[in-house]
C-alpha cells in the first residue's frame, strides 16, 4: 500500500467559525432597530388627551334602576286550592311595588297584573314613553336591578325594553343595600 492510498482524517478547527458566528450574532443584535408600533396602542389611550387628540362623540346609554318600593307578601294563590293544601299550591308576591328609576325619571310599578290599579300600570306606560325618543338600533340599555329583586321583576323591565325594539341589552348587578 502506497503513502497515496492512506487516508487521514481531517478534522476542521470549529473555533474560529463560532466566534465569527458569535460575532455576527452580536452586531446583529446590536445594530437591530425596533419599530414602535403606534397605532396599535391608541386604542387603549384616552382620545381627549395626548398629541393626535381626536373628539369622541358621547355615546348616549340608557341605565334602568330598579329597587323594591314596598315588599309585598308572599300569599297562596286561591285557583290553586286543593283539599290537600287547602292555602293552594302556588304562592305569590302581591302587592309589591317597584321603583324603577330611568336617569331623574322615577316610576313605580306593581308587579301584580290583576290588581294593577292606582295608576301603576300607567306608570309602565310611562316608562315605556320615556324609553321611545332613543335610538333603538345604537343606544345600549342597562339593567340594574338591586337587593331583592327578583326574577320575575327583571323579566318584566327586560320584557318592556324589548317591547321598544331596543338591540343593546346588557344587566348589571351591584352588592350595594341601596
């Protein structure tokens, strides 16, 4: 076997490619410039401040407050009388009253249908008049309903506002006594 025939293994010195490799890295990163993208931050800022300050037009929202004017008492209902309960199977709140607060507006509404009298169905007319001059399509309307109220009281305020043809509905709840 001749001296050509053998073959020695080259092995590179990988040292001086990783610096040079380290090296572009290094003023790559060095010479980097980020971009600041503004326009992506405006809308978590205030538009009535700042250098690009811009009118925001006030949405206009509808906010509907209801609180319990008087309790009422939880009463059986006579249709449902029965030789086994003889105070009938279903109870009933009568003669509860609700305040319903629209903005200074303030209306009070019975929630028992069959004894609607005294004017507060009216007021639930008026409540209905008062909601009518907004804009059924954009204005967002707010149900606030406060302690004891209950399911039935919402439905009936949720009821009216649909009734009116408003979109935007939205509920609110507070842990407030008042």
């Amino acid at each position: 076997m001749k001296d050509r025939d053998k073959f020695e293994e080259v092995k590179p010195d990988m040292t001086p490619m990783i610096d040079v490799t380290f090296l572009l890295l290094i003023f790559f990163i060095v010479t980097l410039k980020f971009r600041v993208l503004e326009g992506r931050l405006d809308a978590a800022l205030p538009k009535d401040r700042g250098a690009a300050s811009s009118q925001v037009d006030e949405i206009e929202k509808v906010d509907i407050l209801i609180t319990v004017g008087n309790p009422g008492a939880m009463l059986p209902d006579p249709s449902t009388s029965t030789p086994n309960w003889p105070n009938g199977r279903l109870r009933h709140l009568r003669g509860r009253v609700l305040k319903v607060a629209l903005g200074t507006n303030q209306f009070l509404v019975r929630t028992d249908i069959d004894e609607n009298k005294d004017g507060f169905l009216d007021d639930l007319v008026k409540l209905g008049k008062a909601l009518e001059p907004f804009d059924k399509d954009e204005t967002p309307v707010t149900i606030d309903p406060r302690k004891g109220i209950v399911y039935s009281d919402v439905i009936a305020i949720l009821d009216l506002v649909i009734q009116q043809g408003f979109l935007k509905v939205s509920f609110a709840g507070s842990l407030e006594n008042d």
